[in-house]
C-alpha cells in the first residue's frame, strides 16, 4: 500500500489532525489496558508506519498518560472533551490512530484481534478475523 493521507478529530472538534504514512495493521486490542482506555471491550487501533503526525487544531489541548510500567502503551487525548486523538509511537517508528477519531475512511480493514485471550467475556466476538493471544508474529 502507498502512503495516504488520514485527518481526525476529538469529539469535541476542538483537536484536529493529520497523520501521512503506509497504513500497516488495523487491529482490534481486547487487553485490560485497550478496555479501560476505551471504556468498551476492546479498543480498534490503525497504525501507520514512516509516518508523520500534525495537529492543525488544538494541540495545546494535548495530554499525555503513559503506564509506568508499560513498554509502550500510552494514550493522547483531548482535555477538553477526553477523547483519545493519535499519536506517535517511536519505538516502532509509527503514528497509532484511534480508528473512530477518523473524520476520512480507514485506508484498510481490521486484520485480526489481539490479547484476545484476555478479552471480557461479554466483549464481542461475531466475526471471523484472526484471534492472537498477544501480539502477532
């Protein structure tokens, strides 16, 4: 795939941004972390790699929450409104986007389910993607 072109939004509409980059995986995350940072039972994030992000809106709005003891999971979000926007991840040289903050289409479809084997019970689980109990190989 080629590099596209992705804008989003908080749902307040007072953060806005633009992420550039080759839209590798489109996963839905069922880990504790994903589920409480989502508030649902599972959290579906895109991520782009050799990508840029920019905040054309809102980026003094901008907070930052990284586990301690997380290698990588962090979360941006709007602290107006709460809502989680993208960010930049560079330890894997790519850009994570919430895939409901796209305010355009996602470039690709959800692959695959990850930390599947610790999902609630009542999560949803009516499709037929990949199921990975952590991360994919």
């Amino acid at each position: 795939m080629s590099e596209t072109t992705l804008n989003g939004s908080c749902l307040c509409g007072a953060v806005k941004f633009q992420v550039r980059g080759e839209p590798q995986r489109f996963y839905h995350c069922h880990c504790q972390r994903c589920r409480k940072a989502s508030g649902s039972g599972h959290a579906s994030n895109l991520f782009l790699t050799d990508a840029s992000l920019s905040f054309s809106q809102g980026e003094a709005l901008l907070k930052r929450f990284k586990v301690p003891e997380a290698q990588r999971f962090a979360r941006q979000f709007c602290s107006e409104c709460g809502c989680a926007v993208a960010r930049s991840v560079p330890e894997l040289n790519a850009v994570l986007v919430p895939a409901g903050t796209l305010d355009d289409e996602a470039p690709i479809q959800p692959q695959a389910r990850i930390f599947w084997d610790s999902r609630a019970a009542w999560s949803c689980a009516g499709d037929d993607l990949p199921r990975f109990a952590e991360y994919p190989a």
